[in-house]
C-alpha cells in the first residue's frame, strides 16, 4: 500500500467537552461519508464554557493527546469553546492539520452578510474570548460585530426543552440586546445551539440568516482533505468504523446523543483521561 | 496539649461540586464561629448533576482524600448530589464523623409537615437517587413524597438570573406539578436553591414552607462536634483561619463566590487533583 493511501485511510479525530460535536460529525458523515471518526466527548467534565482559559486548554491537550494515539489524520476541535481557546497551543504541540469550528463560521459569515452587521452568540468562553470578533476582523477590517453570550441554551438543548415556552422566552430575552441593530446575519456560536435554531429564528426574525459553524466546519474539513490528498479512498466496513469515546455515560446519554446525532451512536467506549 | 484538644482545634472539612456549598460554610460559619473550615468546590468539574453515579463517586472520593490529607476532624458533603450518591462509600473509607445534607433537610421536613405531604426539588442526579424520598421514609414510613428534578435553577442562580422574569417562568413550569397536591413543605434539595427561594415561595404559594437542608446541616454539625466534645475551643486568629481549595478559577469566581456567601471569599487557592 503506497504511504499516502495508508495516511488517507486513517480516521479524522473530532474533540467536543460533551456531546454537542456530534452535530458536526452529522454534517461530517452526510459529506464525506467514507470518512472513519474517533470521537472524544468530555462528557465527565462538560461543560466548558464555564471554565478558565487555564483549564479549558489543559483538559484540551489531554484529549489531543488522546485522539493522536488512534493516529489520527486530522483534529477537528468541534467546541467553540476550545476553538476558542486552545486552537493556538494545540497548533504548536502537533503537527497534523488542525481546525476549530471559528474560522468556517466567520467565513461564511462575511460571505453572507450584506449589512456589515454580524451578530454573534455563545457561551461565556466563547464570546470572553472574542474570538469570533477577531476571525470576522481578520477576514474583513471594517465588519461590525455584536457578540452575546447565552449560558442557559447550553442547559435547554441537553434537557430537550429546545422548543418549548421557555425555550422561546429565554431566547427572546437574551437576544433583544440585537433589536434595531441591523444585523443580518447571526453566528450561532456553539454546537449546542442548531437544535435551539426554530426558537432563535423566530427571537430575531425571519430577515436574519443564521449560519451553523459546525455546518461550515464539514465544509472546510472536505476541502483540506482534498487539497492534501487525504480523502479516504476506502469505504468503511463493519470491522472499520468510527469510534466514540466519553469520559462518563450520564442519564439519558443515548437520548440526548442520539438527538444531537439524528441517529444512534454505537461503538461508543468510556475512559478516564 | 490533651489528646482531645488537639483533634478539636482541627477543621471541618466542608465539600462541593462549586460553589453551592458556600451557602452552607456561611451557615456554619453563623453557627459556630470558632470553627475553621477546609472547603473544597470541584469548580473545574462542576456540575455533578449531570454527571453518572460511578463518575460522582470517583470524583468524591478524590476531593475527601484530598480534604482528609488537611486533618480534618469532621467532613461535610455540602452537595445534594454527591450526598445522595457517594455518602456510603465515603463512610466506608474514613473514619471521622462524616455527613451529608440529605438527612438534617429530611429530619426537619418530617418536623415541619402537618399534611405529611412534602416536596422535593433538585438536581437530576439528587431526584433520580431517590435519597430523599428514602430518608423521609426512614423516618416516618408513611408520609407522601412528591420529587421533581429542576435542572435549570443550578444555572439561574450561577449567572445571577435569580430574581428576573425568566427565573420565576422557569419556576412556575417545573413547580405546577406540586398544583394541588397538598403539599405543605418543601424541600430546596440544592445548595444553589436558596438563593432562588423568592420565586420558588411565589410559584408554590404562601402555605408551603421551604426547607434549607444546608442551614439544617450546619445545625447537625453543632450537635454532632458538642455531642464528641469536638467543638474548637481556641478562636480563628490571622494565621489560623479558614482556607478555600478550587479546581478552577472561572470568570467571575469572586462575584459568584460572594453572591453565595455573602462576604468576600479569602486564601482561595487552586489545585489540580
């Protein structure tokens, strides 16, 4: 088997504090459908966005170094949090190609907006960081951002109340602060938040597109592997699946995984970092 | 200085997932103001609620180890999660006075009730541990119990959403189901719960009385070190004071850490277990 035919058959190491990253796998799986994951969830330390800069990253490279023992092809950091946050130093620790869920989103952003106006939410890490804000910058100097961080959605998504009365008031109350603002366009910072999509549309109104990072992320993903002629020219058989791993299996895990999945999650493993 | 002089002049050791359990140092700190206190708030872990049995359990016991190492004369598990899960094997390994909140909460439930109706709120893991439910019964086989987890209230009152709008909507949807029940008492089986106490009297109405299991447990301790002679008799000075163990720093620790103990929170440090 020629070198690169053996690295291409490798699986894509995808790194989320819970179970949110499984919608990018979704979008993974619809796009690239030979492609293996091995997926970590944090589940026992989830979640992230409520913790320091100092623990996020620390808890990042445990996982990192985690997933590069299945020698992975490719890490793709599907937190926001930790794209936020640890992208940098896990950049500088390994040498395969490396990508957060910021930079599709903000891409796609600018690409979409005709205002100038793009609203940005997450949690509290996320826009702390103002990591977003700098990726929209980078990509277009006089872009105008408005960023809100929305704690609580996180809690809704994983407790099923994504559609509910108090679901729709909590969405409403966090994102008046974008009323009159002229925003077109609204990042939906977190992988926790497409299932909250129905409530958050109707918070800002019909006019406002909302882009799904994770969505994007799949995208970017395809074309690396393209690029770098990395795209698994295999299919997946039954001895050759993805795998999933956590760190606990909590109360209603397969309920909630298989929300955030569309589908149930087999092969799934704890282990303690 | 005798034997027993010795061991009373050495901390309580105090647990909990966060900062909750603040509300039950401030309790004890009221009660028994010669007392100092080892706390440890397993901040970078937080919360436990959504967490496995297996996994709290493991993490218990690394906290009291930790707390043991501080020569504690007595350790509190401040949480209601970890009391109801980890409370016995936790007895199994130390041999110091160790208790929970779940008991003194229930004890004075049982006092309280006229109907022999009574609630419980709390966590996911609290209400699915049925710990409650089983040390009211203990205590009087034939009083009715009615449980009810409420998941939110832990991240309402960490994001100082206590006293607004969504706060009581929150807490009018998951207390309806006490609506004519005749309950009479009702216990805030979260040591976050307090500070939500407001709209939790206003969703269930004027008759029900709430029952503090922290504030209860601070007076368990007095009986317990007076019934062992453990009671320091020496006063707290500058250099022999109480100390506060994190596992993270999160952004806003000190406001937070304030809201739950109403004073400022000194000698905090940082650990990793």
């Amino acid at each position: 088997m020629p070198q690169k035919y053996d690295e291409a058959s490798r699986p894509i190491g995808v790194f989320d504090s819970g179970v949110g990253g499984l919608t990018v796998v979704k979008e993974l799986n619809k796009l690239l459908p030979n492609e293996k994951i091995v997926y970590f969830g944090d589940t026992g330390r989830v979640p992230y966005g409520n913790k320091s800069r100092e623990t996020i990253i620390h808890y990042s490279l445990q996982v990192a170094y985690f997933l590069m023992k299945k020698k992975i092809k490719m890490l793709v950091v599907a937190c926001n949090t930790a794209s936020s946050v640890s992208l940098p130093t896990l950049k500088r620790h390994f040498h395969i190609p490396i990508i957060g869920v910021i930079e599709p989103g903000a891409k796609t952003a600018i690409e979409t907006t005709k205002t100038g106006k793009i609203g940005v939410i997450g949690t509290l890490g996320t826009v702390r960081s103002n990591s977003y804000k700098k990726a929209l910058k980078k990509i277009k100097k006089n872009v105008n951002v408005l960023q809100d961080p929305c704690p609580l959605f996180v809690h809704l998504a994983e407790d099923g109340w994504n559609k509910n009365k108090i679901a729709q008031m909590v969405s409403d109350e966090y994102l008046k602060i974008f009323e009159g603002k002229g925003i077109d366009t609204l990042i939906l910072g977190c992988t926790h938040y497409p299932l909250l999509k129905d409530v958050i549309q109707r918070s800002v109104g019909k006019k406002v597109q909302l882009i799904d990072s994770g969505k994007e992320t799949a995208k970017e993903v395809e074309q690396i592997l393209s690029k770098k002629s990395l795209l698994n020219p295999y299919k997946m058989t039954e001895k050759n699946h993805s795998v999933f791993y956590v760190s606990d299996f909590p109360h209603k895990f397969k309920e909630v995984s298989q929300r955030f999945l569309s589908k149930e999650l087999k092969h799934v493993h704890k282990v303690i970092l």
